[in-house]
C-alpha cells in the first residue's frame, strides 16, 4: 500500500509539474515565505504552497504542459500564477516561451499587463470570457505572445471545471461489469464452500472463466493494469466491475488468505491447470532445488522491473512482460505472445510453471495471503521490505 | 550453492539487458529534445534578423553549421546521437532534418529514430510546438 502511494504521489507531482517542475524558490518571488509545494490532486491539479510551519500561504499553478496548443508566435508560453492564501491571485511570471526571446521580454516589462490578473481569484480568472472588458490588453509589439499568455492562464483556470474535472461524471455498470462481479461471485463459492456438490460445477465454472472472463472480457489483473491504475486514478465510474472485482481480489487473500484469483478464477492459471491434466505423466519433470530457487526471483526481478519502469518512466511495455492481455489477441504485442506461449509450453513439464515462476501479479497476491504472524519477519517480509526502501528511495530521489 | 550463484548472475544479465537499453534510451530522448529546443530558439533568433528561416531542406548537421556560423546558438550543440560535437557541415550519424517552405515562412524540424525512419519527435512553427 506504502509502494503504492508512493508512485502514485510521484506521478500525480509529474502530471502537475510536467517536465519543468515549479520549484519553491521560484515562488518566493511573490511569497517569500514558501518553503514547501505540494501537488493538488484535485482538479485544478496545481501546487499548494506551505511555509515553514507548514500552514498553508498559497497556490501556484503552471499553464504548461495542459496550456500547450495555445501558441503565440511560434509556441506556446508557459505561465506560472500565484494565488495567496485567500486565493487571489499575487502574481504571474513567465517561466518559458517558445516565442522570440525579444517579444517575451517585451511582455516581461511590461508591468501592467503582467499584473492585469492581480487581486482576481481563480474562479473570477475562469469566468472571464471578454478580455478588454476584464482590462486585460495585449502588449503592443508583441501582441501575439501576450495574447497566448493570457488565453493559456484563462484555459488553466477553466479546466478545473472541464474534462479533467471527475467532479460530476457518473458511474455506470455495463453488462461486462456485471459479468466480472458474476465471476468474482463464482470464485468466491468455490474458494469458500467446499461441499461437494458445489465444486462438482467447478469445471463449467473454470469453462466460462476461461471463455468469458479471459476470451471475450480480456480484463485479467495484470500489472500493466494496476500500475496504470495507480500512476492516473481508478476508473471507477467507467469500468465500477473491474475495480470492484480487482479490489475484492486483493481484499479476499489479506483478509481470509484463500487464493481465491490465482486458484479459481484466473483463466491463465485454469489453462495450465488443464495442460497438467492432458499431458502424459513420464513428461513430468522434476526440478532440482537451485533452478527452483531461481525460478521463484524471476517474478521478485519482474516487480523490481515494475517499479524502476514506473518510477523513471522508462519505454517498456508492462503489458510485455506478463502474458495476460494475448487473451484478447487483437491487442496483444509479440513480448506478450512469448511469454504466453513459452509459459504454457513448460505447464506441459512444469506444473503451474509460470504461476510458480514468472507471475509478478501472482506475487504480489500470494504476498498479500501469506502475511506473516504479527510476531516474525520472514525472507518474503525481507524482500517486501527492500522493494519499500527502493520505492522511498526513487520517490525521494526523483523529486 | 555454485549453481544459484550463476543462475543469479545470469538472472542480474538478462534484467540488465532489459534496463539498461530502456535506460539509454530514455537519456537519448531527453537529448534529442534538448538538441531540438535549442535548434528552435537558434531558428527564431535567425528569423528576428533574416525575417525567413533557412531557405532549404538540410541536414541537422548543416543546420546547426549554419546557426553556429551566423552565431545564432550560445554553444554548438553536441551530437545526441554520438553524444560528441556535431561534424559540421556533414556528421555521418545524424537523424536530425530541417525543412521549409518554399517561401521559408514556416520550418520543420525532425528527430528520426535511430535505425529506423520513424519520427522520433518533429517540431514545427505550424503544428507541434511543444515537445512537453
């Protein structure tokens, strides 16, 4: 959960800050006091400013990267606004331009209608639809920069309240969403009522799993999907089954430690299950010890993998290293189809072998499962432990 | 105990042969960008005095001789490609073209990926101003 927040914390400083981050000595320009920003995951997706003591002094928000189509002569200008405690605003800076350095200077100088804004408040910038009637002038020579600067402040202001805002949106069920809780339903009756005459149905389960779930649906739990998720946010009002089915996936294993996605309902993990039942008894191979102990790093190397590609935003596929989204063959990358086929192969010799020695996902959720007895630290609590130094690590560093 | 030893390095191997080109790749992309944007200021400084951009298509190479010699760019730009000072007029590796109208009102400029002919990234006086 820790490892989790902190690469959510470190993207949503990213999608606020954009690849020119807005530091706090910037800001003392107009608030001397700033000691510390802090991203707003809210809509306005901008800085909350606090001082030493930590009480809040102010707001900043850059127009760059979300103002970026607005251009002036040859690009567009990235503006920094400052709001003060009672959200009005202190100032506006011109961080960067990509118009002729002569022309930003010209709008730079010209201070009045760099303080055109001051006083006003976020949502009365937002609100302003007529720039000559709110006094705001262009600068004269460079007309078309200071006219971009003044549209992108006026676009940021306002897209608080435009599609980025989730305020509003609607959760909708569709009929895959109510497919997905059916199956987490199903997995549920098998991982918790033994009785024989419910797991007797067990197979046309596993049939629709694999059929349904895994063919037509496609959404297995799969790290591309979960670190998606937390990078951005949680799709609930648009996919409200898959996140239910995905948070009861991770909830039943902590808090009753069955298994209940990696035994019953992953259809990757019933296809292997099946290829074990089919194939011929003198193909078994019995693995020695040391390939076995190998085998179980390569998911602890894929979550390592995981994290580095989150964290430093690296160009690998997440969706490449598991093999989970060749079920919807369509979107599937060769990566993907290797390790699908290569891990279906050796369940043919190696029962559960990829399960055993290649699931990340699997990992994480047999991690949740086995959490140890309040009183010992066990070599998977190690391990756990190095991943949350690594992750406070990269968090730190990459501030 | 041998065995897991080596099976370990060679585990280390493999991840690393899929980090580090991930890696090196990330810190081309942040060059190429670099290069990109101080190749478009370069650009707009020639536009302030000339009143055109460059009036032909041109390597980057040749671009940047031709920015360097008209001392438009604060330093020759290095190479992101070789990571060395570009070869003016002609670098051998070199993935950067500029181009233009034929009234030389408008420019383009274009990052191809190595080895390959696809855009890595394109900046124009038109459309894509901003690589952010």
């Amino acid at each position: 959960m820790i490892i989790a927040w902190l690469i959510r914390d470190h993207h949503t400083r990213l999608r606020v800050q954009g690849d020119r981050p807005i530091t706090a000595y910037e800001v003392t320009v107009f608030l001397p006091d700033t000691h510390k920003l802090k991203p707003d995951v809210g809509p306005r997706a901008g800085l909350f400013i606090f001082d030493k003591s930590g009480e809040k002094i102010g707001y900043a928000a850059r127009t760059m990267p979300h103002a970026k189509e607005i251009t002036g002569y040859s690009g567009p200008t990235d503006g920094l606004i400052v709001f003060d405690a009672q959200d009005k605003v202190l100032g506006v800076k011109i961080r960067d331009s990509y118009d002729t350095p002569s022309h930003v200077e010209d709008v730079t100088l010209d201070l009045l209608f760099m303080e055109s804004w001051n006083g006003r408040t976020w949502e009365e910038i937002a609100a302003i639809t007529d720039f000559g009637a709110a006094n705001i002038y262009a600068v004269s020579g460079a007309t078309r920069t200071s006219d971009a600067l003044v549209e992108s402040i006026s676009f940021r202001t306002q897209m608080a309240k435009g599609p980025n805002a989730t305020v509003g949106q609607k959760v909708k069920f569709r009929w895959q969403d109510f497919v997905l809780i059916g199956v987490l339903l199903g997995g549920c009756i098998f991982a918790f009522w033994k009785s024989k005459r419910v797991q007797k149905f067990r197979l046309p389960y596993s049939v629709l799993s694999v059929g349904v779930f895994g063919i037509l649906l496609g959404d297995l739990l799969a790290q591309s999907l979960l670190i998606g998720w937390i990078e951005s946010r949680v799709p609930w009002e648009a996919t409200p089954g898959l996140v239910i089915f995905a948070a009861a996936m991770f909830a039943l294993p902590f808090f009753t430690k069955q298994p209940v996605y990696c035994q019953f309902v992953c259809p990757h993990g019933i296809l292997q299950r099946w290829l074990m039942k089919l194939r011929p008894a003198k193909w078994m191979t019995k693995l020695n010890p040391d390939i076995k102990w190998l085998g179980r790093l390569i998911p602890v190397f894929l979550l390592l993998l995981v994290l580095l590609v989150s964290f430093f935003r690296l160009p690998i596929g997440l969706a490449g290293i598991e093999p989970f989204d060749a079920w919807l063959i369509k979107s599937a990358g060769i990566a993907t189809i290797v390790v699908f086929g290569v891990g279906l192969l050796l369940a043919f010799f190696i029962p559960m072998a990829y399960c055993k020695y290649g699931c990340p996902t699997g990992l994480l959720l047999e991690f949740i499962r086995r959490r140890s007895a309040p009183n010992s630290f066990q070599r998977k609590d190690w391990v756990g432990l190095v991943f949350l130094i690594s992750a406070i690590a990269l968090h730190t560093l990459l501030k | 105990m041998k065995t897991r030893i080596i099976g370990l390095l060679i585990l280390v191997a493999l991840w690393l042969g899929i980090m580090l080109p991930a890696f090196s790749e990330k810190r081309l992309d942040g060059q190429v960008k670099e290069l990109l944007r101080e190749v478009q200021t370069a650009l707009q400084n020639y536009h302030v005095d000339e009143e055109l951009y460059p009036k032909s298509k041109m390597s980057g190479a040749e671009l940047i001789g031709l920015l360097d010699e008209g001392g438009y760019l604060e330093a020759p730009p290095l190479n992101p490609w070789t990571t060395e000072p570009y070869q003016t007029p002609d670098d051998p590796i070199d993935f950067l073209e500029y181009e233009t109208d034929e009234l030389a009102e408008t420019y383009t400029l274009i990052a191809r990926t190595k080895d390959s002919d696809e855009v890595h990234h394109i900046l124009d006086s038109t459309a894509h101003h901003s690589l952010e």
